[in-house]
C-alpha cells in the first residue's frame, strides 16, 4: 500500500463571500445549489459581490476530502486538472503543501483558465455555489495514473463528475483499474443538482460493487424518490456496502448489511456549511484506513464537520485538526475501556 486514498476530482479554488439573503437573491443564485456558470455569468456574479467578505483556498469536493485525509496523517493522491494561469499554480501548491500527491507535478498544464467556484454564503449557515469548470471541464483519462490507484487502498470518485462526459470517462475507467486490484471503491452523490440532471453518470459511479457511499439526507430524498427514512435506508443500503447517511444536526446514520447505526453529531453552532460533506468523508476514510471501526470512523467524521461547520471556510487549521486526532484517540481508547 503506497495511498490510503486515490481521488479523482475537480480542480477548483473557492473564493468565499458572506452575503444576505437580499443579495442572493438579487444576483439570481439558487439557494443550497451548485450551478454551473461559465465565464461571462461569473464577470457578472462578481459584481454582485465586489463589497462582500470574501476569503480564496484550494477547493473542489474530492480535493477538499484528500486535503482533510492527508491532515489526519493520511497518504492521498489526486488527479484533476488545472491550466497554466495564476490560479493553477496556486492549487497545486496547496495540493502540495498539505503533502498530497498529484499529477500536476508531472506534467505542464494546459493553456486557459483554473476552475474556480463562488462559495456565497447566508446568515442561517447554507452555501450555494457557482462553479466555473474553466480547464477542470476536460479533465479525463491521462490525469489517472494505473500505478498509483492500483497501491491505493480506497479509490474515490467525486460525483460533480457525472457532468463532465470526460471527467465522467476517466472516473469510471480508474474503477474498473481499481476494482480489478481489489481496491475498495467509494463515491458521494455531492448535490441535488446532479442526480436531477446528471444521474446516469452517478448511477455509473456507484454501480453494483460499491464499498462506500456518503450523502447527506436532502440528496438521499431526492435519490430515491421518498422521504420516508426507512425506505431510504433500504434502497441505499441495496446499492453500497456502507453508506453514510449524514443528517446536519441529527448526526449521521451508518447503513450496512441491513443494520443502522446513529452517529451523534458534534454540538455546534453552524455558521458555513461549504465543505462539510467533503470534510466528512475525508476524515471517515482516514478512520476506516487506519484500522477504526465504522462506528468510530463515523464519530470522528462528525466532529470534524461540525468543526469545519462552526467556521467560515471548507478547510480547518493543522492545529485544528491534530486536536481533532487527539479527540478522536481518547474516544477510541475510552470506547474500548467501557468494552
């Protein structure tokens, strides 16, 4: 094992803006949503937010989930796509800087424009997004590298790839290298916007032989049609040997072999929920790669997405996060004491 996490996903630098309702409004950004946008709608977006607070870090979900792992201790790899500009530069220095392998290190990007994504967020903590694509649009197969997915122990998809035709291809070609070397296999569903328009490519990320599913409990509604709780548990738990279920507040429900665990969520007052899922899974896929039960792995992820939750911004400091690691162990160590 070289990685306990290969990732493939958007290369995007967040610029993060606390707005009111009134201005969101006013910009035409649908609140809660992902919306892609291209590059005249983000010229226009930015003068909706020239006087708002505003704060830029490396981004994309699957890159905000490897920068968490590689925080607890992890070894991470992710393949995406930036271009040649001063946004690249910037998010593969921070791939590197958090000691994430990458394969923009080995070759020269592309002429063009970085992705990047706006993050406006309201005063009752919801995030809604506009994602310029820019050169993460034609991410697709020469970003995997075989050698390295095959020495990974989790392979991860990041679901925003379902629509991407390219990026999608490249996904679904790194599962099949991956399953056939007896890699584990996770994805997340990511955003209400894409199982409602893109839910072939997710239906070809999750298969019939996933290990790890993770989504929050609006997307899960929307996924299976029902808000009825039990029947959720029982389409999602057909579909993935363990799902994560998260419920903001309520904790989250680990779902395996027809068996549901509730996992308490950190007592916190939310004030930005931008990468809470993202950091979610980062911090479960640590846990269940270092050895911790599903039940523990779960515990931990709360605590670091209440963290992540309780602040403005989609990442947490080194210092914040080797707290979270100390936590995490006297957790372990007292849960074992009680056994």
């Amino acid at each position: 094992m070289t990685y306990h996490l290969y990732a493939i996903g958007n290369a995007l630098v967040d610029s993060e803006y606390e707005v009111s309702d009134a201005q969101l409004h006013a910009a035409g950004v649908e609140k809660r949503h992902m919306t892609l946008i291209d590059a005249p709608r983000r010229t226009d977006l930015l003068k909706h937010v020239q006087a708002a607070k505003s704060h830029r870090t490396g981004g994309g979900s699957a890159g905000n989930t490897v920068v968490a792992l590689a925080q607890l201790g992890g070894k991470a790899f992710y393949s995406c796509r930036v271009a040649d500009d001063e946004l690249g530069d910037f998010y593969t220095a921070d791939l590197l800087s958090h000691g994430v392998a990458t394969n923009l290190t080995h070759t020269k990007p592309p002429a063009g424009q970085t992705g990047s994504c706006m993050v406006m967020v309201t005063p009752d903590a919801e995030r809604s997004m506009s994602t310029f694509l820019g050169a993460t649009a034609d991410l697709d197969e020469s970003a995997l590298h075989p050698h390295d997915i095959v020495k990974a122990r989790v392979y991860y998809m990041e679901g925003y790839l379902a629509a991407s035709p390219t990026g999608l291809t490249a996904a679904v070609k790194g599962r099949l290298i991956a399953k056939q070397a007896g890699v584990k296999l996770a994805t997340t569903l990511s955003d209400m916007s894409m199982i409602n328009f893109c839910r072939a490519g997710l239906d070809a990320m999750v298969g019939d032989d996933l290990d790890f599913l993770f989504c929050n409990e609006e997307e899960a509604q929307v996924w299976c049609g029902t808000q009825d709780l039990a029947l959720i548990c029982q389409q999602l738990g057909s579909q993935a040997k363990t799902v994560c279920l998260t419920r903001s507040a309520k904790g989250c429900l680990v779902i395996e072999n027809g068996h549901i665990s509730e996992v308490p969520a950190a007592k916190v007052k939310a004030v930005d929920t931008n990468g809470a899922g993202d950091m979610f899974a980062g911090a479960f896929l640590y846990a269940v790669t270092h050895g911790h039960s599903h039940a523990q792995a779960a515990w931990l992820a709360n605590q670091a997405a209440g963290r992540v939750v309780s602040q403005y911004g989609n990442r947490l400091s080194q210092d914040v996060m080797n707290s979270l690691k100390a936590d995490f162990a006297k957790h372990v160590e007292s849960a074992s004491v009680a056994a």
